[in-house]
C-alpha cells in the first residue's frame, strides 16, 4: 500500500470538507463550491488510487444508502410526470446532496487511533473527522458571536432581535444550522474530553464554541426548536451523564424559571404565538391555516403528491378562508411530515421518515459495550443532530433549506462512520 498517494488523499478531502462544514452557517454559495469540491476529489481519488489498492478505505456498502437511492428514483418520477418538468427539475437540484453520506464515512474511517502516530494523518495535531468537526462548530462560533454583539448593540431585546446568521437568508432556516452545529459541537467536546492525546487548545476552543453556539441557537428564537432541545437535550444527557444528569436537569430547571420569572419580554414572546380564536395574523395561526390546506391537498391526492412545482399552482384550491401572508401564497407548509406528503405523496413520506427512524433502529441494536468508546458521545449526538431535525420539522420546513439538509446528511454521515468504527474496534472478528 502505497501510504504517501492515501494522505495526500485524505488531506485534500478532508481540508475541502471542513471548509465546506465552516461555511454552513454564512453562505450557502461558499458551502456549495467547497461541497462540489469535496466530491470530486473524493470521486476522482477513490477511482484512481482504487486502481493502485492505495485507496482508504474500502467504501462499505450500507443498506441505508438504499433510501437515498429510491428518494433520487422518486424525485426523478416526479420530474417526468410534473405539470412544470423543468421547474421541478431545478428544484430536485439538492439530491447531489445526499452524496455527503459516503464521503463522511471515508473521512471517519481515516481515523486511526490504534495506529502509530508516524502513520497518521494529523490536521493542527487533530485526526481528519475531528478537523471538519473543529471548522464546523470554530464557524458556527463566530457567526454565534457576531449575532451576540449585534444583539447587545440594538438593546438586548429579544422582541426585536432574531438572529440570522451571516447569510440574511432566513431566521429559521439559521435556527436548524444553530441547533444542528450546536449539538454536534456537545458531542465533539464529551469525545475530546476523553482523548487523552488531544492538543492543549482544543477544550478551551470547544468550551467556548458550545457557549456561544448556545447563544446563537436562543437568538435565532425557534420556539419549535426550544421544545425539540428540552427533548433532546434529556435524550443526550441520560445517555452521556447518566446520574449526573438528574442533577443537571434540576439546576437547569431552576435556572429556566429564574429567566422566566425574570424575563417580561421572554414569557411576551411565547405568548404571543399562541393560537387566537377567530384571528389569522399570528405565526401560529397562519401555520394551522397552513396545515389545513395541505391536508386537504393530501385528502385529494395522497399516494403521488403535487411536487414543488405542482404546489403554487393548486394550493389557492385548497387555502383556508381568512387565509393571512404566509397561509395566503406559501412556499412551504411549515411542517416537514405533511411538506413532504403534500410534494411527494405517501410514497415519499414513507422513504423521508426512513431517513430518521432508519438510524434509531441501527442505534438500538448496538451492543451495550460501545459505552466505553471514546466515540461514544459523538456518536449519540449524531443521533440526537438528525432527531433534533425531526422535532424541529414538527413546526418547520428544515428539509427544503439547502443548508439545513446538507447538515442532515453530514450527521448521517457522522453517525454511520462512527458507528462502523466503534464496531471495528469493540466486536471480536474471527
């Protein structure tokens, strides 16, 4: 095996990847350049050093990658038989997305712990999954502090400060990198925590990441994602403090009704989304307004959907009356479920819940010795960073945020290289 053609490898396709992780949350143009790059280099490297058996690792076929592959098959049915091909082709432009899956999984499978230290390959002293992972949440960070300073210039009000990242693009599509880059980053710092060979810098850098990116995540105000934290956030804990974790929760608890009884302007600002009998004005009312309307799309068309170019064109057909801005002409329905029903139909619905419930399952049937790992938190918060998306998606339309989505796929990626790692190390093999 040729060891010098491997890490010039895994050097130019680990840097390309953790460039396009750092720009996840500023801009979706800079993501898709260094995404696009990544992907080529890994394509055009694993077919060439393929040939020369210089190529790490051996691309592991996964029964998962079967659904994005019927998801790709299904979209493209819906282009051929769409009202409007061409705009629903443009608009199945992210399914090179899901591309992510294998490409992460060959840059976990790159590291080597076990190995010599003369053999690795080290980015800043940190093993290539652990460089994405420290561009990702290093990023996150900044973009985290500038929103904090922009937040105290204008007054520290929550009532008229919601943050958006650096992109402007949308505060919700920002309140999904926020909560997806931020529970990665707890991940991250329980893994380095027990690297005994971690560099000096890393926890002070990982401890102020995960501050900041908690800051970010409560300035975004995604009350949907508030709710999906308290439930992951438990999930996470009980499994990463165990019996610390009841003492964590309290004094969180404690500490959240301090800030509630304390706070005129935080109970204002859920209070204020709260349904009003007879009124179509409020975010919460437009989004029921919403979700009738698609309902009654799904009624009348169930199994195939209208696509994304169908919706605009027949949702007037089935809008609510006293319909108000958003729930008049919407581009999204503000809940991934019926979204992805309303577009796809049944067919497709059935294959996007797969997407999350596919990776529970993998994690239930983990033997309990993997514990131990020291990937173990990494690989929890994995799980919790696609879960997280499915309670946001409650209230939300995180999977047609090109952003948010590209994250989705970086955490599956995680989540199934780890997995297979923490496998290779802690199952006897005859």
């Amino acid at each position: 095996m040729n060891d010098t053609g491997t890490k010039i490898r895994i050097y130019f396709v680990t840097l390309c990847t953790a460039l396009y992780a750092a720009t996840a949350s500023v801009a979706i143009s800079f993501q898709q350049i260094f995404y696009a790059l990544a992907l080529i280099l890994w394509l055009v490297s694993f077919v060439m050093l393929r040939k020369s058996g210089t190529a790490l690792p051996r691309l592991q076929w996964r029964t998962y990658y079967l659904l994005p592959l019927f998801w790709a098959l299904w979209r493209i049915i819906h282009v051929l038989i769409s009202e409007r091909p061409i705009e629903e082709l443009i608009q199945a432009r992210e399914l090179w997305l899901i591309l992510m899956l294998p490409l992460l999984a060959d840059i976990v499978a790159a590291l080597q712990f076990s190995r010599a230290k003369t053999q690795e390959v080290r980015f800043l002293g940190l093993p290539p999954l652990f460089f994405v992972l420290l561009f990702l949440v290093g990023a996150g960070a900044l973009v985290g502090l500038f929103n904090t300073v922009q937040f105290l210039m204008q007054g520290a009000n929550l009532l008229f400060y919601r943050a958006e990242g650096l992109n402007n693009n949308n505060a919700l599509t920002y309140s999904g990198t926020a909560a997806l880059t931020l529970t990665m980053s707890v991940g991250f710092l329980f893994t380095a925590r027990k690297w005994r060979e971690r560099p000096r810098y890393l926890m002070p850098v990982l401890w102020i990441a995960v501050l900041l990116l908690i800051a970010a995540f409560i300035l975004a105000r995604s009350r949907g994602g508030f709710i999906a934290f308290l439930i992951l956030g438990g999930f996470m804990s009980l499994l990463l403090l165990r019996k610390k974790a009841i003492f964590a929760w309290l004094a969180l608890a404690v500490l959240a009704l301090g800030v509630w009884f304390s706070s005129a302007s935080l109970r204002t600002v859920f209070t204020q989304a709260l349904p009003k009998p007879g009124h179509h004005t409020g975010t919460f009312e437009q989004r029921l307004d919403m979700w009738q309307g698609a309902w009654g799309m799904i009624k009348a068309k169930p199994l195939v959907g209208y696509g994304d170019a169908g919706f605009p064109l027949h949702y007037p057909a089935f809008r609510v009356e006293g319909a108000y801005e958003q729930a008049f002409h919407p581009s999204h329905v503000h809940n991934d479920l019926l979204n992805t029903w309303v577009l796809y139909g049944s067919v497709g619905l059935a294959i996007f819940v797969l997407f999350f419930l596919w990776p529970l399952w993998d994690y239930l049937r983990m033997p309990s010795a993997i514990r131990e790992h020291e990937l173990w938190p990494l690989f929890v918060a994995a799980l919790a960073s696609i879960w997280f998306m499915v309670f946001m998606g409650l209230s939300q339309c995180h999977f047609t945020d090109e952003e948010v989505q590209s994250l989705l796929w970086l955490c599956v990626g995680v989540f199934y290289g780890v997995r297979d790692r923490i496998l290779a190390d802690t199952v006897p093999h005859e």
